[in-house]
C-alpha cells in the first residue's frame, strides 16, 4: 500500500515542481526594463521552442533574421537572448562596444562543470586576472615564438610517420589528427608529449572528441533551454557533465604531481607558472590564482587547443578530396616554394598566399562553432537604438559573419579566391571571424593559425589524399550541428608523394 502511495505521489510532485519551476521562470521572463529588438512572441516558459529547432538551431535564425532583421529577441525556453547576424553587426558590438559585450554568457550544458571558473567561462576581474596571466605564460612558452613552431614541426614529422604505416589503405584520420594536434597544446600545458599508442592519451582524445559531439546534439540544445528543469532528469543530457569531469580529473591529477616536484626557478610547463603565481599571491585576498582556476582554465586550454584545430584539419582534408583541382594547385605551390625534402616552416605562408587562402576558405567553410560562445552584457547597453539590459545574453552568430553576402561573393561555395586579389597575392578579409573578435576573442589564435598552416604543408607535401569514391560524392554538411559543425564521419586513403 505504501508503495502504491508513493507511485501515486511521484507524478504529483513532479508536476508542482515543474508548476513553481514556470511560475519562478515566467516571471524572469515579464517585461523587463530595456527596449528589446523585435522578435517573435514567446509561450510562457517554452519561449519560442516552436520557432528555433533544436535539430536546427542555426538555421531557424537565420529564418527570424530575415523576418526581424540582423539584431532581434529569442527566448531559448526561458533564457532571453539577442541575436547578431552579419559581420557589421558583430563587429559593432563586439569590437566597437567591446567593454559592454565581454561578459560570458550562458552555457548551461557546461557550466554545471565550470561554475563560472576557467578562463573561457569567467566573468569580471576572475576573468581579467586569468586572460592576461594565460596570454602571459602562454607567449613565454613560445606562442608566436620559433619554440613552439619546432614543436609543431617535430609533431608533424611524428603524424607523417604515422600516415605512412597506413600503406594507402583506407583509414579514419579522426584520432591521427587529434592526437598529433593534442600533443602541441599538451608539451605546452603538461610539459610533455604523450606518445600516440599512449591508453590514457588515446582515452582522453575519444572523451573530448566525444564532449564536441555531446554539446552540439539536439539534447545539449534543449538543456541549454530548460537547464532548470532538465538537470534534474536522467538521460542522454547528462553524458556530458561525467565526460567532462573525467578530463577534469586528469588535469587536477597533474596539477598536483606538478605542485609535488615544483621548482619556483625552473617552471616546465603552464600548470607551473600558475603554481608560482599562486604562491605569489597567496597573501592577495582578491587573487583568483587558486587549484580550481587553475585547473579549469588548463582543460579549457587543453581542449580547446585539441578539438577545434582538429575537427578543422579533418574537415578540411575532406574539402580538398572534394575539390582535387584546389589540392593540385596547393601541391604546385609547395614544389615551388618548400620542395619535397626540407620541412615546411612558418615564413613560408607569406610566399604561399594561394595555400594561405585555402587554410582561411576551410575555415570559413568549417564554420566550427557557428554561434560564437555566448556573450553577455556587462551594463544596461545602447545599442542600434535599443537598450540591452545588463545580463542579457547575447549570441554573435559567427557563421552568419563567415557566410556574409555583402563580404563573400560566393558565401556558400568552396572558393580560395575569397582570400585572393586579381594577382593572386593574399587578401585579408574583415569578415574572417573563426576565432570570434573583440575582448573575449581566441586566446590560442596565433597557435591555432601556425598549427593549421604546418600541418597542412606537411600533409600534402608527402601525400596526395584519395577518397573512397569519386569527388562528387562526398558529402560535406556535418555530422551534427549544434553548439559545434562536426565533420561527417568518413575514410580515407593517402598515396605518398616521394
């Protein structure tokens, strides 16, 4: 009898709280302060579920853009957001209001890891403190320096290696990638290399490979919308919280094997120099230099350092397959610039513009997160002739900056020629925005940038690639689409060069 009481009980709890959950959400949502852009009407706690899909988010705005313009409302459940589409709105609010924009919005399904600690998801003097100690430490372990464009080097040699064993036989380069990508961001944040065969490495890659997945699924997107009620439900919304929390804990494992063998005059690595600097401000009630910044700002720079780069190099060897006309071209270019026998190097890219330009146009086309990282404003905020209350949440869409007819005269086709002026010399294009802009742009760019030019003169300077069918049959729209474009799943075959 009593677990008939409590089976009969269950459904009603379940509905008072979600009936307290929408009369507490609803009344988030009643007219506020401010002059919102227009947008369409919102249901009480759904918001407009019915006008952006959650299996196609990006293009449900683009169809509210052309209804309301480039600046408009959307309420994602019961989060209120304002949209930016076109580069000339980004970059208005991002670069010209650039103080107004920088905080970090709302990423529910992350945040339950984050809790606003870690540089990417920081706000306020914790985040000010973070970005300039990472820009720091980052640049006096050779970002932008010839260190870190030899360690790109000896990676690459270790990646072609690997991509000789493969004998032309068809294989996934899904983990050759990550892992050789995975390893620059680590010798720069763990002081070392794993080695490819490596477990715990191979693990790890598969977690964060898998976390981009997870977090661009229509789940992520409908727990980016009722995160209020649906952290308290079992399901596959979930996963990403234990994926995350594993790679947590191998940072925090090295974070204090490294506090273990710590030499304040002899710093290995970034976990290091963050260790000095908390010892140094131990004393600084103020200081945001603690084991949790320090190892949440290391996984963002981990994984952020792994998945993007190489969800980029793997889309992009698919878009070569695709277009072999482009890969010919691209060959041409290192014959005559690099040869076959010396290794690629980071001053080449300034006489190899039509190389250059391909690196950008797959990056445009990749379009790897298409709404930027949310952003929130700081202040009650002018804007367009609008008023933004303080804390509202802000989408840049970046792939409607990359896909900007007024900047690219073929937004949705594969074209080098974007980045090329009438003699062929390198075009530089304000409305290249992968790495976002303003305050709250990339922090790895200058590594990112270095990575993607040497791993591909490496590639095609040993290899042509070889798809599994004819170039007109590959399929290039994305696996997923969500918070990330995931690159479809796919084979491949490499026939070496020399």
């Amino acid at each position: 009898a009593m677990d008939m009481g409590v089976s009969l009980l269950s459904p009603f709890l379940a509905l008072a709280v979600s009936c307290l959950a929408v009369l507490a959400l609803w009344k988030r949502l009643s007219p506020q302060k401010g002059r919102l852009p227009p947008g369409p009407t919102p249901l009480p706690f759904l918001g407009n579920l019915l006008h952006v899909k959650t299996t196609n988010a990006f293009q449900s705005f683009l169809a509210l853009r052309d209804k309301y313009g480039p600046v408009f409302t959307v309420y994602l459940g019961p989060r209120r957001v304002v949209v930016l589409c076109g580069h000339d709105a980004v970059k208005e609010a991002l670069v010209d209001q650039a103080e107004e924009f920088s905080g970090r919005g709302e990423l529910a399904s992350i945040d339950r890891n984050f809790n606003g600690f870690g540089v990417a998801l920081a706000n306020g003097e914790r985040w000010r403190q973070l970005r300039r100690f990472s820009l720091t430490a980052l640049r006096n372990f050779g970002m932008g320096k010839r260190s870190i464009e030899e360690r790109i080097q000896e990676e690459a040699q270790f990646l072609v290696e690997a991509f000789r064993e493969t004998q032309g036989l068809p294989f996934d380069p899904t983990f050759f990638l990550s892992r050789t990508v995975s390893n620059v961001i680590s010798s720069v944040v763990f002081g070392h290399r794993f080695d490819y065969e490596d477990q715990t490495f191979l693990s790890l890659m598969h977690k964060m490979n898998e976390s981009f997945l997870e977090m661009s699924t229509p789940w992520a997107q409908l727990y980016d919308m009722f995160s209020c009620v649906m952290r308290y439900l079992p399901g596959r919304h979930n996963r990403i919280y234990y994926l995350l929390e594993d790679l947590k804990a191998f940072v925090a494992d090295k974070a204090q094997a490294n506090l273990e063998t710590l030499d304040p005059n002899n710093p290995r690595d970034f976990i290091d120099c963050f260790l000095i600097q908390m010892e140094k401000k131990k004393g600084n009630p103020s200081s945001e230099f603690n084991m949790k910044n320090l190892v949440l700002t290391t996984l963002n720079l981990f994984f952020a350092g792994t998945e993007t780069v190489s969800s980029t190099l793997r889309y992009g060897l698919l878009f070569l397959m695709k277009h072999p006309e482009v890969e010919e071209k691209v060959h041409q270019e290192i014959d005559r610039v690099i040869g076959r026998h010396r290794l690629p190097g980071i001053e080449d890219r300034m006489w190899m513009p039509f190389t250059d330009a391909v690196i950008h146009e797959i990056q445009r086309m990749t379009d790897i997160v298409p709404f930027g990282v949310p952003h929130t404003v700081i202040r009650d905020t002018h804007f367009r002739g609008f008023l933004l209350p303080k804390g509202t949440n802000v989408f840049p869409l970046l792939g409607s900056v990359l896909r900007d007819p007024k900047y690219f005269r073929n937004p949705d086709q594969f074209d080098p020629g974007h980045f090329l002026d009438a003699d062929g010399r390198f075009k530089k294009n304000e409305a290249f925005v992968p790495f976002s802009s303003g305050k709250r742009a990339c922090l790895g760019e200058a590594l990112a940038r270095m990575e993607l030019f040497l791993y591909l003169a490496f590639i095609l300077q040993n290899f042509s690639l070889k798809g599994l069918g004819p170039p007109e049959g590959i399929d290039l729209a994305p696996r997923v689409s969500g918070f990330g474009n995931i690159p479809p799943a796919y084979k491949m075959r490499l026939v070496p060069r020399c």
